[in-house]
C-alpha cells in the first residue's frame, strides 16, 4: 500500500507543484477536521511521524504560574503529570488520536486539500504563463464549454472565450490551432490562462515565422490593426535599404503571406510601408485608396483631414466605414476622410461666413464724405452702407454723428445711389435705341433701297370716295368693295337680262 509521502510525490508531479505546499495542505486539512471532531479550541498542530509514515495531530499547552485561559494553559503541577521536566513557560503536548475521525471529517479534509492543491496549481500556473503573454503557443481543443473552447497546452488547459474567435473560423474536439496567450487571470471564475485568435498579435507572430527579415530584425513590425474575420493592416519598416519590406512580406508570387491568409482562414491582409512623417504614412495606411492631399489639423491632438477624389471616397471609407477604421488605429491618429466637392462647399461657405455683405461704408469718401466722418461710423458699428442706411438717430448720437455730419453723410449717400440710377437710366435708353435700330422680321427679305421711293414708282392713287344718300350708312368700313358685294351685283345684271 502506498504511504501518504508516495500520494503527495505523485500528486505533486502531476500537478507540477511543490510537494511542500502540498504536505502543508495535507496539515491545514487534517487539523480543519480535528476541530470538527472534537469541537474543541485548543491549539492543534499537525506534524509527520516518519515512522508510522502517517500524520499526527497535537494539543499544545503553554505552563504557567496561574492559569489565565483553561483551554490553551495548564499549572506545573499539571504539566509534571505528563512530562516531569516541565516547567513555567514551556509548551506541553497533548496526543490527539486520528484514527477516531469519522467519515465527514475526512471528506472535509479532501475539500480542503483539494483547495489548497488548486490555489497551488494557479499559483504555478500564473508564475509560469505570466512572462509569456503575446506568445504564440500550439494547442488541442480538448472540449467545448458553451461557446467556449477548452485547449490543452500540455501541462495546463487554456480557454478560448468566443469573443476570441474570428467569425471565419469554426473548430472540433482534436484540432491543433496556434493562438496567441492574451492574459493570464490568477482568481475568478475563469482563473488560468485566457488565449485568442482574435488579437492583432497572432497575425505579428505568424509573420515573424513566416518572414526570415522580420525574424532576425531586418525588417520591423511598427504596428497592426485588425477586425478578426474581416481585415488586417499591418506596417512594416526595413533597416536594410536593400530589402524592400513589403516586397519580403508578401514573397516571391504571394507565397509568404498566403499561406498567414490560409492559417486565417482567407482573412484578407493590407502590408503597409511605415513612414515617420504621418502625411506619408496616413497616404499609405488608407490604401487601396488614391489620396489627393492629407492636411494635419491638430498635431498636439492627432487630428487630421484626408482630401479624396469623388470617385475614391467609397473605397477610402470602406465597407461600414472599415478601411478608415482601420488606418485610424494603425495611426493613432483621428482622420476625416472628405471628398473634393465636399471640401470645395465647405471652403465657400467659411468664405461666405467671414465675408461682410454689402458695401463699405469707405466707398462713400469716392463720394465727398470726409474720411473722419467714416472712420467714426466704423468705430460706431456701422461697417457697410446698407447698414448705415437702416441706422437709428438714437445709434448715430451714440457713436458721435453730429447734425452737421449727417448732412455730409446723407449727400454722399445719394451721390453713392444716383450712380447706379443714372447707370440704370443709361442702360434703359441704350435698350431702346437696340430695339428701334432692329429691323422687323418679314417672310420676304427686302432691302434698304426697295424700302425707299424710287423715281419710276407710281404714286398712290387717293382713296375712292362713296356718296350716299342722306340717313344711309356705307356697306363696308373698307374702300374697296367685298367679293360678296361684286356677285350680288352680278346677279342683279343677270336678273334683268332674264326679264
């Protein structure tokens, strides 16, 4: 049969823990159920009998002159009983059997054993896994909790929550996958180590395996942005001015990064050259989009405006505003992302805003106002003519405006408007001398010469003159008589003929 120190060796191994921290367990648990058993508060303690290759548990007594606490402290006279040597302010040992402890004693002994070898295991755990953070690991999927995957890294499980998951990506019970170690929780419910598929991290530790450059510092990863399932943006800067970066990532035909697009499930990649100065370096982040310029608004604030063409808007926004999204965090920096028609309309109206309507009040000096008289109206709030023409008498006393003033201004006034009356008056008259000078439009053209009289032509014989009788009105307004009129006439000569 094995002894108790082969159970806690093998425990111990299995566990990967301390075989101390589990002996002390076994302690801790052996005295929680002495207490139980015996209902008592005496001071216990638990020690290892080598021989017997079992645990032994004690009552401890401290000899005193007077005993002030019956419980924890005994006479001499007492204490002599059991050992003669006793004396005043040594500590006497009480035997206390183990072999009584029934059966609820020792299942709360296994509880607490149990509990001290987890905390242990945690703690072993934590210490092992916590300098390991971001590093890529392989593992199994041992069993599926919900929506949550339990992966085996070998000496301890590991979990990937769903919301570490790419949506592209659905695993079994058996499949090897390569996750990033995001954290490692030491209490909670979900105490152990936490890994993901999701961190921005997994797709950096695939590259610097798959790309020779970046694995010995040739070429450096300065950031990485990624939407699990959807799209990855990653920037890369080459300390080699012989090796292109981009060109090292992607490989020769594509194969480098296609084979980190298949362990992501055809997740789709943007390598991006890394520049210092954040102009250039936003022009290549909004990729594959066409910058026309990049403008910094608040460089203490990060804060700048990217100005596209109207064809290129869509596709630098992207779909549900991604590829900005994206570039935005790569950056660090916030970008507004507007087009040349969107620009254009915004710069008129600030123009617009910052512009004064109507005249000033300057063009009346053109005009015999004397520039005194202006500059007081300006310091007085009235800036343009038009306003000046709505003023109060209460508003031109407060700025100053003498009586005297007021004439010299007015004069000028209409000195200012009578130039565009009489410029009216001019342009009315020069329409009327464009319309007269127009010939009007006929259906036959004639020319100036058959429009004048000519010596050959016939003058115009005088109208025909009709008398008629007294309370008798002419048949017609006309001077010459209606066809009508010539076949009556006709039919009356004919009708004397008949007769």
């Amino acid at each position: 049969m094995d002894t108790i120190f082969q159970s806690i060796e093998l425990l111990s191994k299995e566990k990967g823990i301390d075989p101390q921290i589990v002996f002390d367990a076994v302690k801790d648990a052996m005295l929680v159920a002495a207490r139980k058993h015996y209902r008592t508060n005496e001071d216990l303690v638990a020690e290892f009998d080598e021989k017997s290759q079992g645990v032994q548990i004690f009552a401890v007594y401290k000899v005193v002159e007077e005993i002030q606490d019956p419980i924890r402290e005994m006479t001499a006279d007492q204490a002599r009983r059991l050992d003669p040597a006793a004396e005043p302010g040594s500590e006497i040992r009480i035997y206390k059997s183990t072999e009584s402890l029934g059966r609820i004693s020792a299942q709360t002994a296994k509880q607490v054993i149990l509990q001290k070898v987890r905390e242990a295991e945690r703690e072993t755990v934590y210490s092992e896994y916590a300098n390991r953070v971001g590093e890529l690991v392989n593992c199994i999927v041992k069993r599926i909790e919900g929506q949550d995957l339990i992966c085996d890294l070998g000496k301890t499980e590991a979990r990937l929550a769903r919301k570490e998951q790419s949506r592209l990506e659905n695993f079994s019970i058996g499949d090897r996958i390569r996750c990033i170690i995001k954290s490692v929780e030491k209490t909670g419910k979900n105490a152990g180590v936490v890994i993901s598929r999701a961190a921005a991290e997994l797709v950096e530790r695939l590259f610097e395996q798959e790309v020779p450059e970046i694995y010995d510092g040739t070429v450096q990863i300065k950031g990485c942005a990624r939407e699990a399932g959807e799209r990855t943006k990653i920037a890369v800067f080459s300390r080699d001015r012989d090796v292109d970066s981009v060109g090292a990532c992607v490989g020769m035909k594509g194969m480098r990064v296609q084979s980190i697009i298949r362990e992501l499930r055809g997740e789709k990649i943007d390598i991006i050259e890394y520049s210092e100065d954040p102009v250039v370096f936003a022009t290549h982040a909004l990729s594959p989009a066409k910058i026309t310029r990049v403008s910094i608004l608040n460089g203490a604030g990060k804060h700048m405006e990217v100005i596209v063409d109207d064809t290129q808007l869509s596709l630098a926004i992207g779909k549900k505003g991604q590829n900005v999204r994206l570039a935005s965090k790569l950056l660090g920096w916030r970008i507004d992302i507007k087009s040349e028609e969107e620009k254009r309309q915004e710069v008129e109206s600030a123009m617009a805003a910052l512009t004064i309507p109507g005249a000033p009040v300057s063009v009346l000096i053109d005009h015999g106002l004397e520039e005194n008289i202006a500059e007081i109206l300006l310091e007085g709030g009235v800036p343009t003519v038009e306003k000046l023409t709505n003023v109060t008498q209460e508003e031109l006393d407060a700025a100053g405006v003498t009586m005297e003033m007021i004439e010299k201004i007015q004069a000028a006034v209409n000195s200012y408007y009578g130039q565009f009356e009489a410029a009216a008056e001019a342009a009315a008259g020069a329409e009327l001398v464009e319309s007269a000078a127009v010939p009007p439009e006929n259906d036959v053209e004639t020319s100036p010469a058959s429009s004048l009289p000519g010596p050959e032509a016939a003058p115009e014989a005088p109208e025909p003159t009709h008398q008629h009788p007294a309370g008798e009105e002419p048949s017609s307004a006309s001077a010459a008589p209606s066809p009508a009129a010539e076949n009556q006439e006709s039919e009356s000569d004919t009708m004397k003929g008949a007769d």
